[in-house]
C-alpha cells in the first residue's frame, strides 16, 4: 500500500520520535514524568513510528495535564504543524530525515488492568499522580477495597477526586 502513493502516507504522530514509538506516547511521557513532548510529522514506512520525519515542534507539558488534555493540544499543533508542512514537503522544500532508530523507545499497550493499584505494593504519591493524570479518561486507575463489609472498586481522578463503586464522584475530602 505504502507505494501505491508517489510522496508516501505521511502520520502524526504525538512524541518527538524516536522517543515514545506506539499508541500511548502521551500517557508514557506523563507516567515518566516528563517536562516537554512534542509532535512529529513522519513519512510512514514499514515499521511502527519509525519512518524518516518531515517536522517536528516541541510542547511544554503542563504540571494539571492529563492524557485528555495533553493529546487535545498535541493534535491542535499537530494538524497546524501539518498545514505548514505538506505545502514544503509536497514542492521537494522539505527532505525527509531519517531517526536516529539507535535512540528509539517504545510504548506498552494499554489495558483496564494498567491502571489498577495492588495495594500490597502502592506507588509513591508522585507516581500515583502521574498514573491519575496518564490514565484519565481510559483506563482510569482503581483498586478494590472492602468498604462496609463488601468488596468494592474505587477510582481516583485527577483533582483529588474520587469514586466509590456505585457512588457519585466526589472530592477526597469529602469522601
């Protein structure tokens, strides 16, 4: 399919590549603690997030961010980044430029049980906030506890919010 288009298909791709190739390089880089991220425009090759990049733009992670709000802004500037890009790449302005695939990092898929707290074993509070933040909305972090003499599923939200299973959300404090 690639050679089936003259200029190849071009991605979006919401990391600075190599850094974070996969489907969750914005929950990776808020897990990871990180500062800044950023957009790539690649063309796609065979491999997973690993084709030459046509453009690239930083962004400056923000301390409330959350995966929702962090790949909100990330596909903004990537479809202005976009804009700007095909016009130059189109006219032979812009030349592709192959990643250094030695500096290459990859993603974990995501699933329900990524978010889910063994309380044998908790996080530190800074990477329970990380976790709150990458995981929302999906997969949400929880655990089970026994409240009231039955086992129940809790989830936490960013902002200090909380859920009891089969209960409204509500602040920490109140709950």
């Amino acid at each position: 399919i690639l050679s089936l288009f003259e200029l190849g298909i071009i991605n979006v791709h919401p990391s600075l590549l190599p850094k974070y190739r996969g489907s969750t390089p914005g929950q990776t880089a808020l897990l990871a603690g990180d500062t800044k991220t950023g957009v790539s425009i690649i063309k796609l090759d065979e491999e997973v997030d690993h084709g030459p990049i046509l453009a690239q733009v930083k962004e400056k992670i923000q301390r409330n961010d959350n995966s929702e709000t962090l790949y909100r802004r990330l596909f903004k500037l990537g479809a202005d980044l976009l804009i700007q890009t095909l016009p130059k790449y189109i006219s032979g302005e812009i030349k592709p430029t192959e990643q250094n695939h030695l500096k290459a990092t990859f993603t974990d898929r995501l699933t329900r049980e990524s978010g889910r707290i063994d309380l044998d074993h908790p996080p530190s509070p800074e990477q329970l906030d990380r976790m709150i933040r990458a995981y929302f909305p999906w997969p949400g972090v929880w655990f089970k506890a026994e409240l009231n003499g039955a086992e129940r599923i809790v989830k936490l939200f960013p902002k200090e919010r909380i859920q009891v299973e089969g209960k409204s959300i509500m602040t920490l404090k109140d709950f």
